[in-house]
C-alpha cells in the first residue's frame, strides 16, 4: 500500500491489514510517491509478437472509414473547445483581484506609515497606521520597545520625527505621536474583527523587509485563533494567509471595504524560513481599547 514518508524516515503506513489498491488501468510509466521522481516502479509488458488476420484487416479498415466520416465535426469542435480554453487565464486573472480591493488598498496606504527606530546599540523597524486626525500612530509594542530616535515616513517619502506616547507588552500595542505634519495623514477607520467570516478576502499592508507601502492579499483562515502573542499568552487572534515578513509588524489588516479589522503581529514559520501563509492579527476591538488607555493616560 502506497503511503507518505514519515519524518522519522521511510514511508508511513497507517496501522491495519495492507492492501495494494487496484491501480486501475495501467499507463507506462508509472511512479511512487515515496520514491525519487523519475523512478519507475511498475515495467511495461513484454510486446509479443501478433498475428493479424483478414478479419483484423477488415476492421482496421471499417474504422478508418468511420473516422474519416467524423473527422470534420471533431475538428470543429476541437477548435471551438480550444477556443474557450484559451480565453480562461485572460478572464481568471481579471477575476482575481476585486475591484473592492484594489480600491481598499488604495485607501489604506494613505494612512499606513513605516517605522524606524534607532537606539544606541540596536535599531528595528516595522510599521503602523494613523487612527485619528491629532496625529496618533498605532503600532506593535515590540516594534518601539527597544527605545531610541523614533522616525515615520508616509507614503510621499517624507519623513517626520514621533514620540512613544505609551506602549503595552501585554497586547503588544504602541501608541506614538507625530506633532508636526500631522495633516499629511490621513485616519483610516476601523471595523470590526467580530463581523469576519471565514473564507472573507483581506488585505495585509505595510513595508515588510523595509520595502514601504507593499499589500498583499489573502483571505481569513480562521478567526478567535489562539496564539501566543505579547506578554499575556495565549490570546485570541485573527489568522490569514496573506503574506505578512518581518517589517509588517503593527500594519494593518484591512477588509475589502477599507477598514482596519487587525493589527499584524506575527507569523507561524518552520525552523524560521520565513512566512508560510499562517499570520496573525490582533482583533481590532482590542488593539484599539489598549490604545485608547494609553492616549487617556498621557
């Protein structure tokens, strides 16, 4: 019975009687999956030697006739066939972004900003987005926790100098404040995490490896995700499989009207390669009553 490799070597079989499926007709060549590509494992037939009678002859002829006579509408209908086959990729792809999105991501950059922060002996990066007209950023704790000279750039390229207004380990949620050029920003409003639906398309902006104003696009994969984030343990989080590296950190997650629904955070990765569809976003409701505290307390 064919199976799967098993990671601690050889090929897995699942426990019970085993039995070697009927592989049904047999086309040439044939491979298994626990074996290199290539590998053949089932040889042709031996080709033996056939005699042909008139009776044979007969028929080869009867059904060459009999194709001839059908050749024609075949090959209509092959062209017709191939006609709409070549016409699919042209309208999948225009299928594959929504236009929604595309006007979602438009709206979302002009409140999405990169983040620089530059310490004595360290230095990080990630992103953030403006939440109201006063000039207040919110981001990930552990973006700005390492303390230094805080930089924001919008997506004009300009850059302006910001303070930490107050930050939170146990949601991982910062707060700064740009006091000059605030007008430069625009607020994006926000939605609610509680309303999405599995399956629903989302979109994940900010300047992952330092590349600003990058989008992405996903869908959700699954909401109220228990996940370690923060200093608080496990936490409820929102998981999608839109592309979220490191410098995503504190962009937002938006949906297709344009509305924040999640704070990126982190990402599930193997031996740290790098993302492979599974991030994570702080619920909104959430990151926004912890902003909120913080803009009370100051």
């Amino acid at each position: 019975m064919l199976g799967y490799d098993d990671p601690r070597g050889g090929p897995y079989y699942p426990p019970g009687p085993q039995r070697e499926p009927w592989p049904g007709p047999r086309t040439y060549p044939r491979h298994r999956a626990d074996l290199p590509p290539g590998t053949v494992w089932d040889e042709p037939p031996q080709d033996r030697p056939r005699r042909r009678g008139p009776g044979r002859l007969l028929l080869a002829g009867l059904l060459i006739a009999a194709f001839s006579a059908v050749s024609g509408g075949a090959a209509g209908w092959y062209a017709s066939l191939w006609s709409n086959v070549q016409q699919t990729p042209r309208l999948a792809a225009d299928a594959a972004v929504p236009e929604a999105l595309v006007g979602a991501a438009e709206e979302a950059l002009l409140g999405v900003v990169s983040i620089e922060v530059v310490g004595d002996d360290e230095a990080s990066s990630g992103s953030g987005f403006v939440i109201d007209d006063k000039g207040h950023i919110m981001t990930n704790n552990h973006v700005v926790e390492s303390g230094g000279r805080i930089t924001v750039v919008g997506q004009d390229g300009e850059e302006h100098t910001a303070r930490l207004v107050g930050r939170v380990a146990r949601t991982d949620i910062a707060v700064l404040l740009v006091a000059d050029g605030a007008e430069a920003f625009r607020p994006l409003s926000l939605g609610r995490s509680t309303d999405l639906k599995v399956g629903e398309p989302v979109l994940a902006v900010g300047s992952p490896l330092g590349l600003s104003g990058s989008v992405t696009a996903g869908i959700v994969s699954a909401v109220d995700r228990q996940v370690r984030m923060g200093d608080a343990g496990r936490q409820s989080a929102v998981q999608t499989d839109a592309s979220i590296n490191p410098g995503n950190s504190g962009g937002p997650l938006v949906n297709a009207k344009g509305q924040v629904v999640g704070v990126n955070t982190a990402i599930a990765t193997i031996d740290g390669n790098g993302n492979i569809g599974i991030g994570f976003a702080i619920p909104i409701e959430r990151a926004a009553q912890t902003a909120q505290e913080i803009i009370a307390a100051a």
